[in-house]
C-alpha cells in the first residue's frame, strides 16, 4: 500500500477521494485477507475523518446562523 497521508492534513474532498477509491479496491475483492484489513482500517479512519469534518462544518453554519450572519441569505 502506498504512504498513507495522515488524516489530520487531509481535507474532506481528499479524505472521501481515497475513501471511494477503497470501496473500490475492497468491492474486488481480490486482496490477501491482511492488506483488506488494512484497507478496511484505513477506510474506517477516513470515515470518522469525513463525518467529523462535516459535523465541523454543520456547526459552523448554524453559528453563523444563530449570528444572524446568513439571515440575509434566507
């Protein structure tokens, strides 16, 4: 497997772009069982890596919200 990027540098775009690519990898299914554990692995890091972004994001927007800063957008 290639050097893996660490996650905390990666951005959503990039996180899911790798994540996608696993599935792929992994929908194959012709891998030894060790290197689709790490696959696997991987692929649950980017997840959470993902879905924490997110969750920053959704947050961000409802305090901008509760400003009155995107008032003017509704």
């Amino acid at each position: 497997m290639a050097k893996e990027t660490p996650l905390e540098k990666m951005s959503y775009e990039e996180a899911f772009a790798e994540l996608e690519s696993i599935v792929g990898k992994l929908e194959e299914a012709d891998q030894p069982l060790d290197e689709a554990m790490a696959l696997f692995e991987r692929g649950q890091s980017l997840a959470k890596h993902c879905g924490d972004l997110l969750d920053k994001a959704e947050l961000k927007v409802q305090e901008l919200s509760e400003d009155g800063q995107l008032s003017e957008l509704e």
